[in-house]
C-alpha cells in the first residue's frame, strides 16, 4: 500500500507514514509515522517554546483508533528537547495523549463509551484494561474542565454523601449551574478548608453570597472562618429532617406508651406519618384520620409538622419571627417533649433560617445534585476515585443543561 495514501487515510498534521507492517495473524497493522520536512521545530511540553535542537530520542508504540477489524499502531520517535526555560524534557506531538500508549482520539473515542456504559463493558469492547480505560477518561474529562469558562460562584452548596461503604463524601456544589465542583473524603472542617485552600482562594471567595448548608458544625465552623461575609442558608430538607425526627420519636413514645389495642392501630403507619398530607392518596388519609381520632397527642405532631414548612414561604423577616414565636407557643403545653427539643434547635439555627428571607436559594437542587451522584455510583457499579467520579456528574450534567436549551 503507498505510503501516502495511508498519510492521507491517517490524517495526522505534520506527519507522514514512512513505512507500513502488517500481521495477518494477529489482525494488527503497524504504521511508522515521522514529521514532515527535513528538519522539524518541536515543541517543548512544559511550556510550549520551539526547540531546534534534541537531546536523545525513543521509540514509542503508539495505539490509534482501528481501521475495520485491523488494530492500528503508530511507531512514533518522541524526542527529548534541551529547552532553554524548563532544561531537557519531552517534546509535545500534537496526537499523542501524555504518557499513555493511546492517541489522544483514541482516549477521546474511549471516553465517549464511557458517558453510556460501564467502564468494564468499554474496556471489553475496545481490548483495554479498565485501569487504562479510567485513567484514558479521566484524562479527556479533564481537558473538557480545564476548557471551560470559569464562573463566578455566587451561591455555594455543601453536602455529604455515602459514596461507598464506611466513608462519606463532602461535595460542593455550585447551585447556579446546578452541578458539583469539589468533593472530598470524610465530613470534618479540615476537608472543607481544603477547598477554601486549593479551589476557592483570594478575592473569588468575595463572589459567594450565600452558602446553603446543613446544620452540621465542623461545616459551619469552616464556612464562618473563610467567607464571614456571606450569608449561611440551612437546606429545608435537613430542617424538615429535623422536623420528621421528633414526629417519628412521637409516634415510637404513644406506641410504648398505649396498650396492645391501640399498638395495633399505630404499628406499620411510620411512612404516613412522614409524608405530607397533600402526597397521601385518600385511602392513606382515613387510616391516619383512624390514629387521630384515638390519640390526640399524634394528631398535634403531625399537625405542627404541616405547619412549619410555612417558615420558607415569607419574604420578611418579622413574619418569620412571628410565626416561629406563634409555633413555638402552641407547643408550650402540649406534652410533646420531642418537639420541645426541636424548637430549641430551630431558636439556636434561627439566623440560617432567617436568611432565606433574602437569599432564595434552590433547596432542591442540592438534592438533585446527591441523586445525580449516587445515579453515577450505580451505573458505574462503584467509584474509587472521587475526583473522577465529580468530573463525570459534571460532563454529564453539563450535557443535560445543553439538551434542554436547544
């Protein structure tokens, strides 16, 4: 086969095939690719400058993408650079993918499976290991990143999640794009100002203007100490926990409290005491309204639950106050200690409630950020590396936002 008709099927600028090899055994084709001209300006890939001169050089096997059944490999020299600013170092070849033994289409083609499919069933397909498949995707996930228009994080959301067995992950999410920036192991101060260290520093801190976060100290501890001016927001969904936690320690105490008549009335309805009155279907609601008929201490329960969901509903602040002072003196001579110990916590966090007045924060994309994650761990039957796992829920949650504006 002419040399250049396979330069021209291979498509690589600047260079040209000098010499071909084929093994019909192995269904492999070999493909010894040199630059163009006589005497060629390489690159140094530290910092980009032109070299005349090298220093030594290697042979590298270099797999690309295959032609039909045949697996394609380039014989590539890559040349060691005496570079004037950063010493002798590799040169940059403009198809090659760093240190890999893939061309960088190849890792592109890779990555691309991998946005469907298991990184197991991709190393099948293509003949790779799945280390090589993961790191070859998390290569090009990380030019894709690195390309990216930097935003301005404006509001900041601070979770955890249990990413796999014994270990949790604190993710940072920037809720204006709806998708994770950071995340990292374990759930103390010390890994937040990792962040604050290595992600959000200098006057990029001075963007943020509310942080929407649980009630978790060592986070706010961390919050407090790198952005005292912006506004701390406790997430609705850790509140209304807060909340469904003295409803549920109601009903176990009526439960033990009651007599084995009653017992039976309340046992297996845990789930309808948690659920909002408006999601229940009528037959649920009968069987509540069964359990309030008989024990009027459950039915005040899960009325002041209903109730103070109308705290993020109010722009002003004075209404806040007020309808907290009027919830909490409802439950003053009730026999309800459990919502007792919740009204302290709701007076001592009053401020992260309060601030939703001002900054209307979307609780619920935190939320959708955690599922989008744990969606990711199932498909992928397991992540090891969390900065892979992030870059992957931002790829794909990019790809999500684009498909819904067009």
């Amino acid at each position: 086969m002419p040399e250049q008709i396979v330069s021209r099927i291979l498509g690589l600028g600047g260079y040209q095939v000098v010499r071909t090899k084929f093994n019909e055994r192995r269904s492999e084709l070999a493909l010894w690719v040199r630059p163009t001209g006589t005497k060629a300006l390489r690159v140094c890939g530290s910092c980009g400058k032109g070299v005349w001169q090298t220093h030594s050089h290697r042979v590298r096997w270099i797999r690309d993408l295959p032609w039909g059944q045949w697996k394609v490999w380039l014989v590539v020299e890559v040349h060691r650079l005496p570079c004037p600013r950063c010493g002798v170092t590799t040169e940059e070849i403009h198809f090659l993918d760093g240190k890999l033994r893939s061309t960088r289409r190849l890792c592109e083609a890779v990555s691309r499976d991998c946005e469907d499919a298991p990184v197991q069933r991709v190393a099948a397909k293509w003949g790779i290991p799945a280390t090589t498949v993961r790191r070859m995707d998390k290569r090009v996930l990380s030019r894709w990143s690195a390309k990216r228009k930097r935003r301005k994080l404006r509001w900041m959301g601070v979770d955890e999640i249990f990413w796999k067995k014994g270990e949790c992950l604190t993710v940072v999410s920037d809720l204006d794009a709806g998708e994770p920036i950071w995340a990292a192991p374990e759930r103390k101060k010390e890994t937040l100002d990792r962040f604050f260290t290595e992600v959000l520093t200098g006057r990029r801190r001075k963007w943020v203007e509310a942080v929407c976060v649980d009630m978790w100290e060592p986070y706010l501890q961390s919050i407090r100490q790198h952005l005292p001016e912006a506004a701390i927001v406790f997430d609705k969904f850790h509140v209304m926990k807060h909340v469904n936690a003295a409803v549920d320690e109601t009903r176990r105490a009526e439960f033990f409290r009651l007599g084995g008549a009653m017992r039976g009335v309340i046992r297996g309805k845990r789930w309808l005491f948690l659920t909002r009155w408006g999601n229940l279907t009528r037959s649920q609601r009968g069987r509540l309204n069964e359990v309030f008929a008989l024990n009027r201490r459950l039915f005040k329960a899960y009325v002041l639950k209903e109730q103070i969901e109308h705290l993020w509903t109010y722009s002003y602040e004075g209404a806040v106050r007020r309808f907290l002072a009027n919830w909490i003196l409802s439950i003053r001579w009730q026999r309800l200690p459990a919502f007792h110990k919740l009204a302290a916590t709701l007076v001592r966090h009053l401020d992260g409630i309060l601030a939703y007045c001002h900054h209307k924060v979307p609780f619920g994309l935190v939320e959708a950020i955690n599922a989008n994650i744990r969606s990711m761990i199932r498909r992928g039957r397991g992540y090891r590396d969390h900065d892979y796992l992030i870059l992957k829920v931002r790829k794909s949650t990019a790809q999500a936002r684009l498909l819904r504006a067009a």
